[in-house]
C-alpha cells in the first residue's frame, strides 16, 4: 500500500507554496501552545505527546479561514509546530538539576541553549539519515503516515474526510471520557502473587495506541510482546520471589522492581540493539551521504527531483562543525565554578566530542525506532537513561576528585546537563524523520522542511526557558520547592527527570544496580543473532522492539499489540472473503489506516485540550466529574466500550469495500 501511495504522489503536481510568511508565523504559534501543554503534562505524567497530527489539524482549519491555501503549506506548518512535541523532552532530564541543587530555577541562557544546539544537531544529523530511513529502509512510519492521510484527506474527496473524521470523533469522545471526565478508566491491570512471586497482566484502553499498532504491523508487535513476557512472566517474579520487592504489598513489589530494576535489563537490551541497529545502517547512511554529496557538486542538486532535494549536505557538515563551538563554550560555562585549573579544556572537550558522537548514535537509534513504532513510542527516555549511564561513568575518569568539596554533586550535574542535549538531539531527529516521511507521502520538497525544523527549535528554545521557570515558580517540584510554605501535594513529580537523577547520583557514589544493564546487555546479545539469522529469512523481529516491550508500561505495549494483532486477523479474514484478495486487501488497508490516523487525530487534540484545561485551572484532573470511589464502575466501563471499538474496528478491517 505504502508503495501506491508513494508513486501517486511522484505523480502528482505540486499545489500552491511551500514556506510562506503566515506559515511560519501560525507554525510559531502553535508551537509555544502546544509546547506550553506538553511541558505540564510531562513534568506531571513523565509523559508528552506528539504535536504533528493536533498542528496538521489546526493549521488546515486556520489557512482555509485565510484562503488560497495548498497541502504542502500545511505540511510545513505542522513541520514546524512539531517541534513543540520535540523539544520538550528535554523535561526528562533537566530538572534534574534543580532537585539536586545545583540549579535554584531555569537560567535562560544555558537553558535555550541545551534546545537550541541539541536542536540544531537533530536536525543536521536527520539530513543524510533521511535516505537511509525514510527511503531506503521499507521502514511504515505510523504517525508520519498518519499526519500525510490527515492532510490527504483534508484536500481528498469525503468520503476519505468522512472516515477520518468520524473515527477521531470516536476517539476524541472516549480520551474525553476517560482522561477529562475520568467517567471511563484508561486501563486495567492485575496482579497475580505466587507465593512470593509476582506477575502482571493488563491492557489500556487508547484507540491511539490502538492505532499505532495496526500501523506498525504484526512483525513489531509480537517483538513488543516478547519484551512484556520477558519482564512481566520472566524477570518480574524471579527478582520478587528473590525478595526485591521487599514487604510492600505484591502489586508495589512489583512495580518498584520493575521500574527499578527490570527497565535497566530493557534499556541493556535497547543499548545492545541500538548499536547493531545503526551498525547495519552504516552503509546505506554512507551511501545517502555519498550521493548527497554528487549532488552538491552537481551543481547544488539541479538533477535531483525537488522531492529529494535535502539542505546541501556540505552546509550540514559545516554547521554540524560549526556548532561544537558554542557546545564547547555551554559546556565550558556550566564548569567555571567547578575548580578545575587544568582539567577545564580537558573536561569541555571530552564533553563535546562525546555529545556529538553519541548524539549521532541516539539519533540513528531514534530515528528507526520512530519508523518501526512511531513518535510518541519512541523511548526517549531509554535514550535519556542510557546516555546518563555514560556520561556519570566517563565523567569521574576525568574528574576524579579534583571538583572541589562539591564535586560529586558537579559530576552528577554535568551528566545529566550532557543527557539533556544528547536526548534533545535524538528527539529532533526523531520528529524530523517522522515529519519528511509525511513530506514524501505529500510530495513535499525536503530542504523546506528541514527549515521549518529550525524554525521551529528556534522558537521552542526561545521559550522553553520561560515556561519551565513559571511551572517550577508555580508550583515547584517534589522534593524541590522554590519557597518555604508552599503546599507540597500540588508539586509537580517530574518523574522522568527524577529517574535520571537517581541513575547519575547511583553511578557516581558507587549505587546503581549493574548486574541488570548488564543482564540487558547479555540478552540484547542472543537477540541480536536470533534477528541476523531471521533476517536473512525474509522475517523481522528487531532486538530493539524487545528492549523497548520491557521498557514501557505493560498497558501501553498490550494495547499497541491489540492494533497489530486486529490487523493481522483482520486482513487474513477478508482474504477468505473474497477472491481478489490483493485488490481488496489494498482498499481495506487504505480504510484502516485512515481510521487508525483518525484515532491518533482526535486523542491527540483532546490532549492538547485537557492539558490547557488543567493548566488554566491550577490543578491536574480540573475537568473530573467523578470521584475515586467510582473507579470500579470505571473500570467495568472501560472495558465494554474498549471491547466494542476492538469489534468494530476488527469489522471494519476485515470485510471488502461496498
């Protein structure tokens, strides 16, 4: 289906402009909107989300207000906007610095400056990654997807905007339900103890995430679900039957060793796959480099089509080398207290280089994952622990003791400062490759993306500073209050950035639990030749997915693995059905990725919206109309609504086209 699509838009002529002036500035717009938004629900969920399909809905409605606008105006615009669901990762670590106390807020210097360089970098290293990933790698993409269909159909014919609007309907009423009004639960889970052994099972209810996976396929959801065996059937009860639990009740158990220990075997396993991952993309990223530069020296690409036309790959290394300059001078600023005599330019050139190179490997490593599951499941954070594991132990090697009294607290500083850039780089690239696979769907040109990118970090540096100091001044964080007297049950947890904290001050003084990275290691290991021989096979099953099944909640991988599973079933029915399977299968596949993009579109907005909601109002859950005594009959709601969309979602993927 992927292919058809791709082909129609080489036919396809382009439609009005590209980058104007009023999309830029309503691509500014809604990038502090949606930034505000995501900063609050990541400092209090740990989680944000993707702003590029909630930007490609918006920005149609205002340009068709303003007339005379084309597809590809859109297309730029939520480009741009994206950058607000980007750089806001950038919540998972820095706050760190404030709850050790190294910080007494958000400078905003070194705090635009963290954005803005780990921003740019994403955007210069996505250029010749683009090739690789979004070209040459067969990769689906889901929420690139997804934001192309939604922009489709906003210029296609009804019935296509008929579909794609009635299913986010859907979904917009039940995230309202279950995430505003609190009337629906958004999962269930249970707990099964034997003897002191502890397993988990559970499900969420997101038609989102329901979404994404009949997007990404079978082949990734059944990685998914190896990795929630593995945790939940495998290492969960072994280390709880070994007593880490302690004697908390079994579900509290269970959720301290995961979240403490059994992630870190996810993230060894993310680490292991990760550099096999860019290991084999190493060639088709050199041969996207090396035809980026025939082109160049082609005369600025004059015989390259327009939609393969990227920024000059020489300006991109330029800029790429340009900017270890002024990284070198953030890195050297945040020291000057540290009394370092000597060891400062050895220090701040240990830094770059290492920001640089592991930035690129997180970038490659994100970049997949997004083309493999999607933006919002991409595990950033797994990125943010990984990276914070190696800078807190390169750090002391060339530190050592000679930070002063203070020192263990600067080394714990510089990491998780060091982390933040290299997360904020890793995300850009991330949302940039999503953006440029919708890019390709519309027939956009490449280059003009790539600057509504930098647009957009701009912007979203510009003001990422001012938003986190008013959060924290509002309402400060656990365990790190801006003034005496404050109610500390309003904090804010940032937990994400908590987690981070907790992981460098682990490494530092001697307290991380090693044996499980290194458990991670040992599987992602096996993994990865189990996936080389499958591969060689014609089948996928990417050691990566498994890490990230351990990594994420139980309910969000069970979910997507429901979208998989209802699409797999699904398209094996209707070939029973009907005997031009080939043919009707392509035309029920266009109706499921419309209805799947349609779920994405309205849980998105609805979450833009509660967010402003709870914003404006001072307080999460500012829109529920229930107590926590309803949470029973929640729950049983929940259930039966979610069981009745899986059915008719299940209906509408499986029988032919009237």
């Amino acid at each position: 289906m992927e292919t058809s699509v791709e082909t129609t838009a080489r036919k396809r002529p382009a439609r009005g402009g590209e980058i104007t002036i009023r999309g830029l500035v309503l691509g500014a717009a809604i990038t502090v909107v949606f930034m505000a938004a995501n900063v609050y629900m990541g400092l209090k969920t740990g989680m944000t989300f993707s702003s590029s399909i909630p930007a490609a809905m918006i920005s149609m409605g205002c340009l068709r207000l303003l007339g005379g606008a084309g597809i590809l105006e859109n297309n730029i615009v939520q480009t741009q906007a994206s950058a607000a669901g980007t750089l806001c990762n950038v919540i998972l670590v820095l706050p760190g610095l404030v709850l050790i106390g190294h910080w007494q807020g958000f400078p905003f210097w070194q705090t635009s400056a963290v954005c803005l360089l780990g921003g740019l970098l994403g955007v210069a290293y996505s250029i010749p990654l683009r090739r690789a990933l979004v070209v040459g790698a067969g990769l689906p993409y889901p929420e690139g997807t997804a934001a192309a269909e939604v922009l489709k159909a906003g210029e296609g014919g009804r019935s296509d905007l008929r579909a794609l609007m009635g299913a986010a309907a859907i979904a917009a009423t039940l995230g309202l339900a279950t995430n505003g009004f609190r009337i629906l639960a958004e999962g269930i889970h249970g707990t099964v103890a034997a003897g002191s052994a502890v397993f988990r099972i559970g499900t969420g209810f997101s038609l989102a995430l329901l979404g994404v996976g009949y997007l990404v396929g079978i082949g990734a959801c059944l990685a998914l679900l190896t990795g929630v065996a593995l945790a939940w059937g495998v290492a969960v009860p072994i280390l709880t039957a070994l007593g880490h639990g302690g004697r908390e009740a079994p579900a509290v158990a269970a959720e301290a060793v995961w979240s403490g220990e059994v992630r870190l075997i996810g993230a060894g396993i993310i680490a292991v796959g990760g550099v096999w991952t860019v290991a084999s993309l190493v060639r088709p990223i050199l041969d996207s480099v090396r035809t980026a530069l025939e082109a160049a020296r082609g005369g600025g690409g004059a015989e390259v089509p327009r939609q393969e036309r990227d920024l000059p790959i020489t300006w991109v290394g330029a800029a790429a080398l340009g900017l270890a300059v002024p990284l070198a001078g953030l890195f050297g600023w945040f020291s000057l207290g540290a009394e370092l005599g000597l060891l400062l330019p050895v220090l701040v050139a240990a830094a770059s280089l290492f920001a640089i190179l592991a930035g690129f490997l997180m970038a490659a490593t994100c970049g997949y994952l997004a083309g493999l599951l999607g933006s919002s499941s991409s595990p950033i954070s797994g990125i943010g622990i990984l990276t914070t594991i190696l800078a807190a132990l390169l750090l002391p090697l060339i530190v050592g003791r000679a930070a002063g009294p203070e020192g263990d607290r600067f080394v714990i500083a510089l990491a998780l400062l060091i982390a933040s850039v290299i997360v904020t780089v890793a995300s850009i690239a991330n949302d940039n490759l999503q953006d440029l696979k919708t890019g390709q769907l519309v027939d956009a040109t490449p280059w003009r993306q790539q600057v509504a990118l930098i647009a957009g970090v701009v912007v979203g540096a510009a003001v990422i500073a001012p938003l986190l100091a008013l959060l924290y001044q509002a309402y400060g964080f656990v365990g790190a209050l801006p003034r005496e007297g404050m109610d500390a049950g309003n904090a804010l947890p940032a937990p994400q950035a908590a987690l981070m904290t907790q992981i460098a001050s682990g490494i530092v003084r001697g307290e991380l639990p090693w044996a499980m990275v290194l458990t991670g290691a040992g599987i992602g290991v096996a993994l990865v030749a189990m996936e080389a021989r499958l591969r060689r096979r014609g089948l996928s099953f990417p050691a990566l997915t498994v890490g990230i099944g351990m990594y994420l909640p139980v309910t969000v991988v069970m979910t997507i693995a429901a979208g998989g599973l209802v699409g797999f079933l699904g398209e094996r029915a209707l070939r029973r059905r009907t005997s031009d399977g080939d043919g009707a299968a392509v035309a029920v596949r266009r109706r499921g990725v419309l209805l799947a993009s349609g779920f994405l579109v309205g849980e998105s907005l609805v979450g833009v919206l509660i967010a402003a909601a709870d914003t404006l109002i001072g307080r999460s859950n500012g829109l529920a109309l229930v107590g926590p005594g309803f949470g029973s009959a929640a729950t049983g709601l929940g259930v039966a609504v979610f069981l009745a969309a899986l059915a008719v979602f299940y209906r509408s993927v499986s029988r032919p086209p009237a």
